[in-house]
C-alpha cells in the first residue's frame, strides 16, 4: 500500500509493538523529501522523538509498525498502513532532522532549545519509515 495519503498532511499515528504483540499507538511529526516518490515501495518518511521514550524501546525490539494519517491529538483521519521502522543515525539522521526542521519551523527548534533544559535525558531519535 502507498505512503500517498501522507502527502501534505502534518501527524500520522506511529502504532508500534510491544513484545507481548499490543499495539501502542502515538501521533507524531513526519517529513519525506518534498518531491518524494510517496507510491512506490521505495518510499521513505522521517520521524524523531526526544528521550528514551516507548517508541525508541518498541523500534528496537521489532521494526513492524502500522501508520495512519491523523490530528495532533491522534484521531485517525485515513486508512492504516503496513510499515516498518528503525532508529537511524549519521548522515541519514541528519537529512531527516533537517526535513523536520523545515516542515515544522519554529516549533520544532523551539522544543529542541528548552529540550535542553530537562533534567531526563534528551537524546533525540530519528526514524526512518518504509512500506512493509
């Protein structure tokens, strides 16, 4: 199934699985290439998250994943999609975050300045999602 419906939208809703097999389900901001093959198998979209949250956990244990556009708050607003996920770094990691930075300016810069300020470890994730 196609990554299309992804196109111009702002959240989609990352589920990813616990060892048990339960679904978790978590909006979150993505970013592809702007002039990105969205169809095609070789589709590719960027998420991060700041922490050692649930989702870096789950990623870790399996790549499989469901996505799903959706509002900030998570309400699914199309059709569910195969997918796998993992935990990049370097200079892949480093094109994702620069394609999050753009697409949600200055949000995204703000919440990585006061990020800096926790007290919990602030490593920042980025993952690359791909068709399953």
């Amino acid at each position: 199934m196609s990554f299309e419906s992804f196109r111009n939208r702002k959240y989609l809703n990352l589920e990813t699985f616990r060892k048990n097999g339960l679904g978790v389900k978590t909006p979150v901001w993505f970013a592809a290439n702007s002039e990105a093959d969205l169809s095609g198998p070789g589709a590719k979209l960027y998420a991060y998250t700041m922490g050692e949250s649930g989702k870096v956990k789950r990623i870790r244990n399996s790549s499989q994943a469901r996505i799903a556009p959706c509002t900030a708050r998570g309400t699914v607003t199309g059709p569910w999609v195969d997918a796998s996920a993992e935990i990049i770094t370097g200079p892949e990691s480093e094109h994702a975050d620069a394609l999050l930075n753009q697409k949600y300016w200055p949000f995204k810069q703000l919440l990585n300045f006061f990020g800096k300020f926790s007290s919990r470890s602030r490593t920042r994730y980025c993952f690359l999602i791909r068709p399953a």
